[in-house]
C-alpha cells in the first residue's frame, strides 16, 4: 500500500511539474507558442483556455473530491495530449516525445489512484455485514 502510494505521489508530482512547466512557457513564450498554434492550425485563443483548464485540472486531481468529475479531468488531459501529439506529428514538427511522456505519468497516476480508492474502501468496508449475501 505504502508503494502503491509513493508511486502515486513520484508520477504525479512529474505529471504536474510538466504540466506546470508548460503554462508557464505558454506565457513566456506566448509568441512562439502562438506561432506553433498557427502552423497547427489552431486559434491562438486557444492557449488561454487550454493554460485555465489545465490549472484547473490540476487542482481538481489535488482535492480528488468527486471522483465523477476527476474522470472528466483525466480523460480531458489525456485527449489534450494525445491531440497534440498527433497534430505535432501531421506536421512533422518533432515527434511529440513529451505529450506521450504526460500521457505515460498521466496512466500511471490514474491507474494507481483507483487501486489507492478501492483499497482504502475495502479496509472502510472491513468488518462491516455484507447483507447482500443474506438475501
């Protein structure tokens, strides 16, 4: 369990410095990032929506209130660099090394956090009558 925990922990505090790094190169480097939109064929709106929705991305996997909704985060973030990995590799501009990078750190944080959730419901549950089982 303890493992289980610290994996969770290294995979996401990576997961979230790439993601950190990125809207903070969004906004230093907002010219070439605007440029790289254009030859990807994005409006360069776009980078603000994505720099917020990541942000909020990342609070809402911290709190990890509504596990509903952390769904939505993580599948948000892993079709937002799958995209732009592929868009990256349509235009053969790089290959895309750190989107896939974020989505190998993004699986492992996913699928660590639902075996952290269903054991930590499991010894919840422990001790307490099944009634199903009786009917």
């Amino acid at each position: 369990m303890n493992s289980q925990k610290s994996i969770y922990y290294i995979a996401l505090g990576l997961f979230a410095v790439a993601v950190i790094g990125s809207i903070i190169n969004s906004i230093v480097n907002f010219d070439e990032i605007s440029t790289t939109f254009v030859k990807l064929g994005y409006p360069v709106y776009l980078i603000h929506i994505l720099g917020v929705c990541q942000s909020i991305g990342l609070l809402m996997i911290f709190t990890n209130k509504s596990h509903w909704s952390l769904e939505w985060v993580y599948a948000g973030f892993f079709m937002n660099y799958t995209l732009g990995a592929i868009a990256h590799l349509a235009i053969k501009d790089g290959n895309g090394a750190s989107a896939v990078i974020c989505i190998v750190l993004l699986f492992v944080t996913y699928i660590q956090s639902k075996k952290i959730r269903n054991t930590n419901n499991e010894l919840a549950d422990f001790g307490k009558p099944n009634h199903a089982k009786f009917v």
